[in-house]
C-alpha cells in the first residue's frame, strides 16, 4: 500500500490524510513544520494530552473550543486556575470533558511556568531533545524514539503529566522537531526547507 494519498491538487500527501478532508490544510500548513513559540509549543502538547485515547480529528475539530477554554493556552493564566475553574471546564460541552486531563492540563501550565525560569523559554528546553536526522527510522514507522522516551521522563521528573512516550513523540513530529512526512510527499519537501532556515533556540 502506498504511504500516500493525492490532495485536493491531486500531488501526493501523507495517507493519513485520508481519514477526514480538513486534515489537508492542518498537514499542509502546521505538521512538522518547526515551531519555536512557547505557547504554540504548551498547546499542543496539552491537546496531545486530550488526544490520549481518542482520535486527532476530535481534538482538531474542538481546538478553537480548547483556546477559548484555556486563554489561547496563556500558561501563565492557566497556571492561575483553581478548583473552580476545574468545575466550570468540566461542563464546557466544547472540549473533551476529562478531570484528569484537565487537571493535568493546569498542572502542566504551573511547570511551564517553572520550566521559563529554569531553562528560559519552553522552545529551548524541547529543541534539546531533537534527534540527529540520520538516527531516524524511515517516515510514520515508529510510534516513539528515544528522545521521546527521554523526554517523556524528563517531564514527569519535573511533575508533567499526560506526557508519555507516544503523546511526546506525536508532540514532536507535530512541532517540527522531526520531518516524519513521508518520503513521497510534497510537504516534506517544504517542511525540510523550513528545518534548514530555522534557528534552534537557545
């Protein structure tokens, strides 16, 4: 079977693409393209956290949902949230209506907050985990590596939760910090050049 499918120009896209229309445009614009923006980088990995046990379609569909929930993924407001604001997201029928995502999800915003006074942004402390590009294994054939092994345990040490293995490895395919488009897509072309011009963050 081919790892690809044709867009809606009819040039190849990664087959994943295939399972909902308004992927495209989140393949073609977003996926693997580097992300060095400390709160882009805190939402997505909560909404990976929302993901665990779902599909990426439901979050996707639900994301302006979660940005208002969440004051665009502020961290600095979210890590503010008390007990109350629990209550109130757990009856917003807009977003995935889980306690512990949730909570987790204010716990995560309270240690990205300690994360910028350690390491000084969110976006220097992941690029440290990128992989060497030769090390990889072929496009969308493993689940996890061993920098997401080493980064999910270095977030839990530091008390992140919903941030296993898998959840980080999705996180940085996602953000950039892999090109996992497939061989015969015509972003993966894109997303190289983007990797080429980006400037890691210190």
């Amino acid at each position: 079977m081919s790892d690809t499918v044709p867009g809606p120009d009819g040039l190849p896209r990664c087959r994943w693409c295939e399972a909902a229309a308004e992927f495209f445009a989140y393949h073609d614009r977003e996926w693997g393209f580097p992300v060095d923006d400390d709160r882009r980088l805190f939402e997505k990995i909560c909404l990976e956290g929302f993901q665990s046990g779902l599909s990426w379609r439901t979050i996707l569909a639900k994301r302006e949902n979660f940005r208002a929930a969440f004051h665009g993924f502020d961290f600095q407001r979210v890590a503010r949230f008390d007990q109350r604001d629990v209550e109130r997201l757990l009856g917003n029928a807009g977003i995935i209506r889980h306690r512990g995502k949730i909570e987790a999800t204010v716990n995560n915003a309270q240690r990205a907050c300690e994360m910028i006074e350690q390491e000084g942004s969110l976006a220097a402390y992941f690029w440290r985990f990128e992989p060497d590009p030769s090390s990889l294994p072929p496009p969308q054939t493993v689940s996890t590596s061993p920098e997401s092994v080493a980064l999910s345990k270095d977030l839990k040490k530091r008390g992140w939760r919903f941030v296993g293995p898998t959840t980080v490895y999705a996180f940085m395919q996602a953000m950039g910090l892999v090109n996992d488009h497939a061989d015969a897509c015509v972003t993966r072309a894109a997303v190289a050049q983007a990797r080429l011009a980006f400037d890691r963050p210190a």
